[in-house]
C-alpha cells in the first residue's frame, strides 16, 4: 500500500481511519450526539478513503442549500 498524504500517518488503512474516528467521537461527544443522517455518511465516506477529514469537517459544516420549489416561476 502506497502512502496517500490526503490521510495521516497513523490514518492509511480503512481500519485506522475507523480507529481515528471512534477517538475523535471518544473525545467530543457533541459530533455524534448532534449528527445528522447527512453527516453519519461523510463519517462512512471518511473511513472508506474517499474523503478526507478536513473535506469531511468543511461538508458538515457548510451551510445545507435546498431549492426553493415552491416559488420557482411557472
């Protein structure tokens, strides 16, 4: 396996990506308390490699932007 710097050192495999997370969970209760559905699935996205920590901190803390159906002209 080739070292991808998008990840730490000690953040390579899936498994240790896994690991980092329960530990950042471990210490700041709030980010699972208050996640979202939405933000349940940048955490898998992070531990499946194809995020990274800081895209998945910059996702869950961008404001979501819905469409305005309902005054959309006709």
């Amino acid at each position: 396996m080739s070292y991808n710097p998008k990840f730490g050192p000690n953040a390579q495999t899936p498994a240790e990506r896994a690991n980092v997370l329960r530990q950042i969970k471990a210490t700041n209760p709030d980010l699972v308390k208050k996640a979202t559905p939405y933000v349940h699935r940048l955490y898998g996205q992070y531990v499946a490699g194809e995020l990274s920590w800081e895209e998945v901190c910059a996702l869950r803390d961008a404001p979501q932007i819905l469409p305005d159906v309902y005054n959309q002209p006709q």
